[in-house]
C-alpha cells in the first residue's frame, strides 16, 4: 500500500475502533493469559485512551483484557469502514503481477503439498477473506500438480468479503472461526490462516478446534505479527503507525512473538516445524516512523539502501522481523 492508503486506513481503523468501543464496552470480557492460562496481569496502557492493554506476569505476553465480545467483533468485521478498504486495496494489490507477499505464501503451501502422499489432498484456509488467496493457490496447484486432486475451502466472518468473492469455484462460508470449527466433520491435510490468530478471543480454544480438524500428521501453516520484532519495540501501541501494532484493537487482541509460539503450540497440542520472520519492511518503517523512536533507530534512515538491506537481512536472520510465520505439525495426542 501507499503511504498515503496507508494514513487513510489508519485513521478509520482508530474511528472503527472508537465506535465499537463505545457501542460494546459494557459487554466486553475478562479472559486468562492466551499463552498460559494465569490470570496474573499487570495493566500497561489504553489503547486511545479506552481498550486495556495488558502484560502476563507469568509468561510476559501482552494482549487485551477484557476483550470484546463475539458480538462486537461480528459487528466491526462485518461493518467497520476499515475493513471494506483494506479488502479493496488487497484485491487490487493480488490483481498485480507480483505479489511477494502472496507468492512467498503460495511457494510454501506449494511444498508442503509435494510432501503429502495421498490421492486427494484438503486444504483450508480460516479469514480467507474473498478467497483471493485460495484463487492463487488453485491456480499455481493446477500449474505445478496437474494430476493431483486438491480441495480448497475457506471461511470468514466477513459477509461482505465472502459475497464479492470473484472465483465462484471456491467454497467459501459465512462463518465465524470458532463456531464453524465446534460443527464441522471433515478432515484437513493442511490450515492455513493468515494475519488471523492476533485477533482472536480465545486462540487456544482455536487451535484446539484446528487440531481436531486436522488429518493424522496434518499440518498447520500461519503467518502473525511478532510482539518481539524491531518494528513492533521500536513504537509504543498509541504511537501513529502506517501498518497496525501487534495488539490494536479491537482488530488485533494479542501479540504473539518467537518467544511464545513454542509454549503456545505445545499447549494447544503441536510441535513447531518451523518459525521464522521473513522480513521486508522493518527497516523502511523506521525510515517513514513519525514517532519520537530510539536514536540509534533513527539513524538508520541515514544508512545507504545497501547497509539498510544488509541490517534487514540480520534482523530477519535472528528471527527480528515484525511479522513471522510458522509451521506447526499436529501431535498424535492432545495434551492440553
């Protein structure tokens, strides 16, 4: 996105999360530690002066607590202004030739499909929003996997989003994530979910859904915000940002990191394949940050494009990128 789209779409998610705020707070719920389970929290800041932000004081994770209710949620995902411009700008973003983001996706669901022996393999993708990366996948799967037999399905709270969907091929449902996966019977190879865990109410209640979705050995492949990324330390969660902090509500209701994935996945029932932060972006935002940041920070808006790229390279290569990915594979018992 543009600068400009970006500034745009920042300030109506802060309008949004003002009206939800103001419409729901006295419905909003106490919860436990995502991560953990404890209740021992020290309260940080508010959000815009209203959504508590708050730290674990047994594994340090932050998140928002309470948090809004099912209700709210359903109403600023299916009403906030915020959320018809971003799925605009990403359909048109995905209509361009390259997406490095998309593509980078598909080459690792790409792979992870050529390690999987069976005759018809299923795939699905929770917060598809109008299935335009499952529209990508079918068909790059097409391209690279001609015989096999792969079948792609989707959810997503959003009505809108599934309703303006282009690709009529996809099965795509109205369904909010955790509701959807208490009913459905069928089993998965592989979920995919991306930028959808950090917003969440109960994500272990979600994962323990996913894992009794999931095939024996199936496999779960997520993208998320890092709590603990350069981006994300280097701005406080009030501070103007042109992409959203990893706690922002009532979009993002907790901020997962490489610190806490392990003990999470555990938790929930997997063991981790893999995490990494294959990060693009950390070094350009602290060039376009508007905030009071570090010194040190700042200067690196002086480097020249190539130390920047170079000082980008190690923050991805110690896993201090903003955004992170992973790879989870299901245990055959769920010890949670």
């Amino acid at each position: 996105r543009s600068v400009e789209e970006a500034k745009l779409i920042y300030n109506q998610r802060i309008a949004d999360s003002l009206e939800i705020f103001e419409k729901h707070k006295n419905d909003f719920i106490l919860r436990s530690c995502f991560i953990c389970g404890q209740s021992d929290f020290t309260n940080l800041v508010k959000f815009q002066g209203t959504y508590d932000i708050v730290k674990c004081n047994v594994c340090g994770s932050e998140s928002v607590n309470p948090v809004p209710s099912e209700a709210a949620l359903t109403d600023y995902y299916n009403n906030g202004k915020c959320n018809i411009m971003l799925d605009q700008l990403l359909k048109s973003r995905n209509k361009k030739s390259k997406n490095f983001i998309t593509e980078d996706r598909i080459d690792v669901v790409l792979d992870l499909i050529s390690r999987i022996d069976k005759a018809e393999i299923n795939i699905l993708e929770i917060g598809c929003g109008s299935g335009v990366f499952l529209s990508k996948l079918k068909y790059f799967i097409s391209k690279r996997f001609p015989e096999q037999k792969v079948f792609l399905a989707g959810i997503d709270i959003d009505s809108n989003a599934i309703e303006s969907s282009e690709d009529k091929d996809l099965d795509l449902t109205v369904a909010n994530a955790e509701s959807y996966l208490k009913t459905v019977s069928a089993h998965y190879d592989i979920i995919l979910h991306f930028e959808l865990i950090e917003h969440l109410l109960n994500p272990y209640e979600f994962m323990g859904s996913l894992h009794r979705l999931l095939s024996s050995d199936g496999i779960m492949y997520f993208s998320t915000p890092n709590g603990d990324g350069l981006e994300m330390l280097a701005s406080g969660y009030n501070d103007f940002r042109l992409l959203a902090h990893s706690v922002f509500p009532p979009m993002h209701l907790n901020a997962f990191s490489v610190a806490n994935i392990g003990h999470f996945a555990i938790r929930s029932g997997f063991k981790v394949v893999d995490v990494w932060t294959p990060g693009k972006l950390d070094i350009d935002m602290l060039s376009l940050c508007e905030n009071e940041i570090d010194d040190g920070l700042k200067a690196i808006s002086a480097l020249s494009d190539e130390v920047k790229g170079a000082v980008q390279h190690l923050v991805s290569f110690l896993r201090g990128s903003s955004h992170m990915q992973c790879i989870l594979r299901k245990m055959e018992t769920n010890n949670a």
